[in-house]
C-alpha cells in the first residue's frame, strides 16, 4: 500500500485573503481559486499549500496557553536572509511573534494567527 501526502490545509476566517498573503510570501501559483478555498503550488509542481474558509475558525496562542486554543502545526519556511525575509513577511501582513524559542529562527504570525518558522539553512 501507498500513502502520498498531496497538501496541506489551513483553515482561516477568510481562505482566499490568507492564501493571497501565502502566494506573495511564497511566489507559489493558484491552482484552484472559488470563494471559501484556495490551492497553491510551487512552481515546479509538488506539495500543495490549501485554504479553506472555517466559520468558527479562532486564532491559536503563540505560545500555547492553557484555556487558550493552541496551534495545531506550522510552517516551517528555509530562507536566504533571516532579516529580509522577516522585513518582506511583515510588509505582506504577518506580524512577529513577541515569543522566540531560539535565535536563528523567527516565528512570525500570518494574517489569520498561525504561526510560521523563517530559518536560514546550515
């Protein structure tokens, strides 16, 4: 038996806003566009990041707090330069977490609250 993972999605209170900020991020391409849900690939094909509308959806705490809803995953996202890559994400709507467990890596926030790694590699 075979098992493919094809796609992520992320819930959000407005799917195609949040993808939109993913697709600048990224420079991913639509693949799919409705109301209520997104798909977005790399370029070069692959793994798809997916956006769905949630009617309840309610942003997660960063950090996890106790009767807080906590984040489910993130993303973890390799970049070339920590600090611009930081400085473009906020330009696009993510804000900069206030917690930071490590040095070399940022959590940032998207626009609808997931947090997301930016790291540079070695």
């Amino acid at each position: 038996m075979l098992f493919t993972l094809t796609g992520t999605n992320l819930d959000a209170p407005d799917a195609n806003a949040l993808a939109d900020f993913y697709r600048r991020l990224l420079g991913w391409i639509v693949r799919v566009e409705e109301p209520g849900w997104v798909v977005l690939q790399a370029p070069g094909g692959g793994h798809t990041l997916n956006f769905q509308v949630e009617p309840h959806y309610v942003r997660p705490a960063w950090p996890t707090a106790p009767g807080e809803p906590p984040m489910m995953m993130h993303l973890e996202i390799m970049v070339s330069d920590l600090e611009a890559a930081v400085t473009e994400a906020v330009a696009l709507g993510a804000t900069v977490a206030e917690f930071q467990p490590q040095q070399d890596v940022r959590v940032c926030l998207d626009p609808a609250g997931h947090p997301f790694c930016l790291y540079t590699a070695g």
